[in-house]
C-alpha cells in the first residue's frame, strides 16, 4: 500500500543499480540481523562485499 500521491519511479533498465538488503527480527529474548549490499548486474546480481557469511553470536 502505497500513501497518497507517492510516485513509484521503476528504472528500465536496473544494470548497474547498488542497494543495500536489510532485514531483521526482533523478539524479547532474541534478534537475528542480514546486511547485504549487491548491485543488479546484465548476468543477475554481485554482492558488493567478500565478508565470511558465518553466524555470529554476541553475548
């Protein structure tokens, strides 16, 4: 759902387009967090960092 007069601009041709995935969950007790920057390529997409994708726990 989109507010009143918010215009969505969609590029025809996204090659080259950078974005930065970001999603999370929060509850009481617990949270889990992904990053990810990556850019929209002719072939599909590349990720903009070469970090271990490991889980990380932080006490």
């Amino acid at each position: 759902m989109r507010k009143a007069g918010y215009e969505l601009l969609l590029c025809q041709d996204p090659a080259n387009m950078c974005f930065h995935f970001q999603s999370g969950v929060w509850l009481d007790d617990f949270g889990a967090a992904v990053s990810k920057p990556f850019v929209v390529t002719d072939m599909g997409g590349e990720r903009l960092c070469d970090v271990d994708r490991g889980l990380v726990v932080v006490d």
